[in-house]
C-alpha cells in the first residue's frame, strides 16, 4: 500500500514539474470518444477517454495537443477535440470559431500567400490573435484568417 501511494505521489510531483513552465492550462473538449490518449504523437496508448468531456491541453505541435487526462503526460490529436473559447475574441490564445464568409483565405503570413481557401460555412480552430489575423490550422498547416471572416 505504501509503495503504491509513493508511486503515485513520484508520478503527481513529475507532472507538476513537466508542466510547470506553463503559465495555464486551456480548456478542450473530447467530441469524437473512444479518443486515444498516446505516450507521445503517433506512440503508445495510455488510456482512452471513452465519453464527451472537457479536458485540459498545454500545447499544440503538429496536430497533436499535450494533456494530463490520463494522470501522466500524453498526447491526443486535434481531430479528437475542440478548443473551448474562454477569452473574449481578439484576446485569445486559442479556440474555436467558425468561418462565416466563404470562401475565406488562409495565407502563410497575414496578408501573405495563400494556403488554401475554406469554401463552406465550419468551424477552425484558432490559435492566437495579431493585428486583426487569427492563427489557425485550418489548411492541415499554420496559417491566417482575417478577423473578419469568422465569428466566435
């Protein structure tokens, strides 16, 4: 019983410390369950959320969002969840908006070249917000919206 409570007070003391260079966590939601939770993208699976509920992820790299839904670091894919608004629109880190004029341009830089173009009313993930652009990965790769081509 002991060795057991140790375990898990090493495993809950090694987590706060991989996370602690995070100011915050951003909320996100599982929306496609059974949703793998994966030792690192593409890796091993941890556990599985098996039902819709609300999580918390620490970062984004190349589709893949780090969380701790399963008691340890672990990575689930961006196709798996929605980012929950939880700032006001223009201050955001992240979320989820919905684009309200197609087609709408994502571009490479704001102003920049364009990726793709978003041809129907759905909604995209963002990721920041600069100077009337959001973030977005929209084109399956990093690029821009004009803010006035989504709503939040």
């Amino acid at each position: 019983m002991l060795k057991k409570l140790m375990t898990a007070m090493t495993a809950g003391l090694a987590l706060a410390l991989a996370y602690s260079d995070c100011a915050s966590a951003d909320m996100a939601t599982v929306v496609d369950p059974p949703s793998n939770i994966r030792t690192n993208p593409n890796g091993e699976i941890i556990c599985s959320v098996r039902s819709v509920k609300p999580i918390n992820v620490y970062g984004y790299s190349h589709g893949w969002y780090k969380t701790d839904v399963c008691g340890e670091t672990g990575y689930i894919h961006q196709s798996q969840i929605r980012l929950n608004q939880s700032t006001p629109p223009g201050t955001s880190r992240a979320g989820v908006a919905t684009v309200v004029d197609p087609p709408s341009n994502i571009r490479k830089s704001p102003n920049g070249e364009i990726i793709c173009s978003v041809r129907t009313v759905k909604t995209i993930n963002v990721y920041g917000y600069k100077n009337g652009w959001y973030k977005t990965d929209a084109c399956g790769e990093i690029g821009y919206i004009n803010e006035s081509q989504v709503r939040f």
